[in-house]
C-alpha cells in the first residue's frame, strides 16, 4: 500500500511538472498577424535575430501595424508591408529609429520565412517587413555591404500568404513600383503576440547583439582609418615619385620637339608640337580631338587614334587638365600635356589609372562642334 501511494505521489508530481514545464515561457515569441484576407502566425528567432524581434514586436505592441497594408505584392518574389497606410501614405506616427541588419545570423530567405525590407543602406531596417513566397537565396547575398536579414518564419496561415501573394495587382501613381500594388487593399488589422516568451532573456540577447555590433562597428571604423592613413601615405609617396619622374619626361620631350615646355600656375606643362591656326574654343565648348595618353612609365590607357575615331566632348565635362590644356589650343594644333594627379583623378584613380598618377596626353584639336 505504501509503495502505491509513493507511486501515486510521484505521478502527482511528475504531472504537475509538466503543467509548470508546458506553461513556461518560451524563447520564441509567436504572434498572429490578422490580415482582410484571414490570419498569419509567425514564429520569431530571438536567438539569432534578437535585434530585428525585438523592433517588430515594439512595432506590434505600440499598434503600428495595425490598419497598415501589403503594399508591394510580386507573386514569383514576396509580399511586403508594414509602412504604408489604405491610401498608399507613409506611416510616420510612431515610428523608431532604423535598426543594425542581422543578415549574419545564418537564416535565410526561403519560402515561408519573415525579413526586415529596408533602402539601399544596410542599417535602414525600421517597420517594413517582407514574407518570401519562393525561395530567394539572391537575397541572401551581400550587396552594398548587406544582405537582407531574416528573423522568422510562418508557422500557421500560408494559405492567406498564398491568398495574399495571388491577389490583383495593379500600377498606382502614389507607389512608384510597378504593378505590384493589390487593387483590393490587403489590410493588417493588428499583430498581436499569442504566447508566453521570455522578455527578459530577449532583452538581454538584445543587449548583447547591440553591444557586439557597436565593437564590430568600431573596429570596423578604426580599420578603416588605418587604411585610409596608409593609402594617403602611399599616395603622397606616389606623387613625389611621380614628380620626378614628370620632370624627366618633360626634359626629355623638349630635347626630341626642339620646343620649350610651359607650366602654368595651374601646375599645368604643354609642349605645342603644332600650333593651330583656327579659333580657340570657349570654356563650355564641345570639341573634336583625336588624343592618345599614357602613364609615366610608358603604359598606354586610351587612344582615339587607335580606335580610328576622333572623340568629341565638352570642355567643362572633362578632367581639370583637359579643360585648361586644351581650351587654350587653336583648331589645328596638337599638343603634349603632361597633367599632374591633381588636375586628373586625384588621389583615386581610375581602374587603369593608379592614385596620384601624373598622366601624358598627345592631343590634336580637330574642330569646334559648338
């Protein structure tokens, strides 16, 4: 008798651990989001998307999302939501500032899963959010320093994803997207939380990734100042070398022309080869030339000539050196210039063109077009 009592004893208990165990928070919150079209419930990572949950679920209990509608709707991509109002305005009142992307959390954006949208900027996440319909791994791939972070999934209700993703579209003038806008609007009529979940691990998790992302940020920025100090460092080293070597070239050149180089206050040298005897265009003319340039080093960049095709261009649309050298030609005339980095791309460059490059042109003005 006493061994079936303990029995039962144990039972009660093990029972009543399960009723605690069943009633605990849980780490993912859940919440229903009720649509005009019937009801979606997401599950929300707040382990690896801490961040973006917490900034929907604020959204979800301030009541911004409701009366907000799926404004941008493409069937073969996703559907989209949470900024704009029944009249294609968008919702200001309430909203936060725009949050870090947690695109590095390893979820992806597959059929049925919840991302934050967000502008071109990486960290610009604020209310929209967007439900795949298909697969999109291209939006798991970086562009212009992010991909797009997802932080959920659809647990309930993917027939309403489908009604909503099959609904009518159309144009509409006060959304400049195409036809992507339901001609019905396809309202959210509240998002609500719909179980237990811990607030405070979530907070904490929160706090964590914040705390991360802000050391991310600074080692990220103080590598990047070192980089810039060591590419300024290399520039300038660059361009003494390569006023040496100009130096050398202009010699030289005047040696094979039997013609004097000129430099202007600009830091501008010319040698004429050939002085013209047409007009000089103005400062805003558009020109004809035939021109071939090189680096100092004897690397040929670009040439009219070896295209067999004069080119024809403005001359206040040009680099600096250009726009003097030139300007001050007569029609018939070809001349040598040798531009200083500062008067071409700078301390940039171009993809041919190194930073802080000295540049030589040979350059023959064939005609004012206007």
């Amino acid at each position: 008798m006493k061994r079936l009592w303990m029995i039962g004893a144990m039972l009660v208990l093990t029972a009543a651990a399960w009723a605690d165990e069943s009633n605990a928070p849980t780490a993912n919150p859940r919440v229903k989001m009720k649509t005009t079209l019937g009801d979606v419930v997401l599950e929300l990572d707040a382990e690896k998307a801490p961040i973006s949950v917490a900034n929907f679920l604020r959204y979800a209990d301030d009541g911004f999302y409701n009366g907000t509608v799926f404004h941008r709707v493409m069937s073969n991509f996703m559907i989209q939501g949470g900024g704009l109002t029944k009249d294609l305005d968008k919702k200001t009142e309430g909203m936060h500032p725009p949050i870090k992307n947690e695109w590095r959390n390893g979820l992806k954006n597959v059929t049925g899963t919840i991302a934050m949208a967000r502008t071109n900027a990486p960290d610009s996440a604020t209310s929209q959010f967007f439900i795949n319909v298909v697969d999109n791994p291209a939006l798991d791939t970086p562009r212009g320093g992010a991909a797009y972070a997802v932080f959920g999934r659809v647990v309930e209700g993917m027939d309403t994803v489908e009604k909503i993703r099959y609904t009518e579209v159309d144009t509409n003038e006060k959304y400049p997207g195409g036809k992507v806008v339901p001609t019905v609007p396809v309202v959210i009529e509240s998002v609500t939380v719909v179980n237990e979940f811990d607030r405070k691990k979530l907070d904490q998790r929160v706090a964590t990734a914040e705390e991360a992302a802000k050391v991310a940020a600074e080692a990220a920025a103080k590598a990047r100042a070192e980089s810039q100090r060591k590419q300024g460092e290399m520039v300038e080293k660059t361009k003494v070398e390569q006023k040496k070597l100009a130096a050398e070239a202009i010699k030289k050149a005047e040696e094979e022309l039997g013609a004097k180089a000129v430099t202007t206050p600009s830091g501008l040298t010319y040698i004429d080869m050939t002085v013209g005897e047409g007009a000089s265009p103005s400062p805003t003319s558009r020109v004809q030339v035939h021109y071939t340039g090189w680096l100092l080093d004897g690397t040929k960049f670009d040439s009219s000539v070896d295209r067999g095709k004069p080119s024809a261009f403005p001359l206040n649309g040009v680099i600096k050196g250009w726009t003097e050298g030139v300007g001050s030609m007569k029609v018939g005339g070809k001349r040598k210039l040798f531009v200083p980095s500062d008067l071409a791309y700078g301390d940039i460059g171009r993809p041919s063109i190194p930073p802080g490059a000295t540049l030589i042109f040979d350059v023959e003005l064939l005609n004012i077009l206007q």
